[in-house]
C-alpha cells in the first residue's frame, strides 16, 4: 500500500459487513453439510475467505488508474481464455466452465467480470459527451457482447446474464436517452422468443418450470418445489442450526451452494432472512456512499458496477429459490459454497477499497 494511504482509510464498514455475512454462510454450510460427504465443505470455506481478504488487499493496493490502463491486455488475454475454456474447458455436468492450470481449476468467467467492471469504468469515463451516443452504445455493446457470447457457449446462461447487469449499469449512469432505452427493451422483448429455439434442452426445461414447477413436481420441478417448502417452513424464528428437516433429511438439493438462502431461511426463519438482507442492503449502500464520493468518474463506475452485480446476484438468487426466477445457477454471494465466486467479489470489494483510499491520495 502507498506510504501516504493509512490503515485508518480503509473501509472497516465494509469489511466488518462483508465478515458477518460470510461468517453466517460457513455457520450454514456447516449446518447443511454435517453428516454427508461435504461435510469439509465449511472449513474449505474459512480457507477460501481468508485467501479471499488477502486478494481483497492485493486489489485494494494497486492503484485502479494503473488497472484501468492495463485494460486492453486485461480483456485479450480474458477473452482468449474463455475461448480455450469453451473449446477445451474441464466438463462439468454438461458444462466447460472451468480450466486447469497446475492441478487448479480456474473458472475465468468469474475473473470476466472484474474486467467488465473495468471495462465499462474506462470507456464511460473517457467520453467527453454528457450523454452516451448510439455508436458509443454499439461499441460498449460489442465489448461486453464478446465474451456474454463465449459464457452463454459453455454453456452458462447465470453469469453471461451478469455481465449484462454491468453494462446496463454502467450506460444508465452515463445518460442513456429514453427512446434509446425503449429501442433495447422493445429489441430485447422481440429478440427473447426467437432465442428459444438456440437454448439448450436443460435451459428450457427451467423456464418451463418456472412457469409451472408442479408439472413435473418428481423431476424439474423438485428443487424449486423443495425450497419453497424449506424457505415456509422457517416460519417466523426458524427451526434452529442443523435442525432443518427440508435441509437435514436431504430433501433440499444443493443446500450449501445455489439453494443456501432456502436452508438458511427454514433455520433462522423470517427474523434470520431479515437480517440477512438487511446485511446485503448495508453492504451495497456502503459501496453506493464510496461511489458518490469517489475522487472521478472512473472510480465512480468501478462502484457502482460492482454494487449493481451485487445486486443482480442477490435479487436473481433470492427470487430462484422462492420460485420467482427461473433456475440459474447464480450463487448467493459470500454465502454460498465455492471458491471461485468468493475471490471474484472479494477482489470486486477491493477495487472499491481502492476507489476509497485514492480519495486520500495527493
């Protein structure tokens, strides 16, 4: 870290916040896990959050102006590598998510979206318009098309989606005209039926599910069913850590990774979900108030794209398991089980550490 930034500057706020709400997630992998083949999934977890903090330092000290000139370099080598992972990727239930290097599996579509954060962060804040032209819009557009395109080829449709909610974050700040807004969503709404036929079949049978899970409640249907059973069952105060019976007797799926909000609901109830989400709000606020302080327009788009994914993440993963959303796949962030994501958001928090102690710099 710089000799003129103090320890004093960092955001404790931020990190106290994001400490509690893994600490609620290894308690809940923990719960859910015991007693099954996971059972080392928490501790792996405490491994992962600490390395977690000290990519979180690593990111808070370099400054984001030097990575924002190492953009180019940063979105070739991110672009070819989604490219090796789409072509000669490790496959994973269907997937070619991951890539190996030295015995490590490395998912870079996690690693895509710091880059798209910086992306969009360079570009917006070079334009010396108050407002965002259509070619600047196509070009953006095209940038971040690139490697949605290589992540929906793998394929998986939660993360490209991500890299979506980046860009459209970053365009409605910059001041989008209306009827360039309503041009996308009526091209958007006429664009999404005639993507159906490109789907995979496991794609689809999700958005069927999400219409009607009770048509195949044995089959596609189970997860969304189960959950919702879990997530009602909680009722006000929960039934207690590891005392969930949709979680413990192993009718909930996956309950440490994607569907770790239905487990946590059905343990500490509703009094526990408000919380929880009350610890979500806080922390995008906080990432908000570094934004609207940040020291330029760059540092301002770093956070807030960060706080949007952020969102996206929590709002899509949240409405899945209620049965509000289709089935993605999209982790619950700093709670759900994995490594990959972990790094991803505590590297995204450490750019706005970083956007926060520059405000300090002379």
């Amino acid at each position: 870290m710089p000799r003129h930034l103090s320890l004093r500057d960092i955001d404790w706020p931020l990190l106290a916040i994001t400490l509690i709400i893994c600490a609620l997630g290894v308690l809940q992998i923990y719960s859910a896990t015991h007693d099954t083949k996971w059972q080392d999934a928490w501790w792996k977890q405490i491994v992962w959050i600490a390395l977690g903090l000290v990519m979180l330092w690593v990111a808070s000290s370099i400054d984001y102006h030097t990575l924002l000139g190492q953009v180019p370099l940063f979105y070739c080598l991110t672009v070819t590598a989604l490219f090796v992972t789409v072509s000669v990727g490790k496959k994973v239930f269907g997937s070619k998510r991951w890539i190996s290097v030295a015995g490590v599996n490395l998912q870079i579509s996690e690693v895509a979206k710091l880059v798209i954060i910086l992306l969009v962060a360079r570009y917006l804040s070079e334009l010396k318009r108050k407002e965002l032209g259509i070619g600047d819009l196509l070009k953006l557009g095209v940038l971040v098309g690139i490697p949605t395109l290589l992540v929906m080829l793998q394929p998986d449709l939660g993360t490209s989606l991500t890299y979506v909610a980046i860009l459209g974050a970053g365009v409605l700040l910059a001041g989008l005209r209306w009827y360039h807004l309503a041009a996308i969503m009526l091209v958007g709404g006429l664009a999404a039926p005639a993507a159906w036929p490109f789907l995979n079949d496991y794609q689809k049978t999700r958005l069927e599910t999400f219409v009607n899970p009770y048509a195949d409640p044995r089959g596609a249907g189970y997860q969304v069913i189960q959950s919702r059973i879990a997530v009602g069952h909680g009722g006000l105060w929960g039934t207690g850590a590891t005392r969930g019976t949709q979680t413990q007797l192993r009718f909930l799926p996956v309950a440490h990774t994607d569907f770790i909000f239905s487990a946590f609901a059905e343990e500490h109830g509703f009094v526990g979900v408000v919380v929880v989400l009350g610890l979500y709000f806080l922390l995008i606020m906080q990432i908000v108030q570094n934004a609207q302080a940040a020291p330029d327009r760059a540092g301002m788009y770093i956070c807030m794209g960060v706080a949007a994914l952020l969102l996206f993440h929590l709002l899509v993963n949240v409405g899945m398991v209620v049965g509000s959303m289709p089935v993605t796949g999209i982790p619950l962030p700093l709670m759900s089980s994995g490594g990959s994501n972990l790094f991803s958001v505590f590297m995204m928090l450490g750019l706005v550490n970083n956007v926060r102690l520059r405000r300090f710099a002379t």
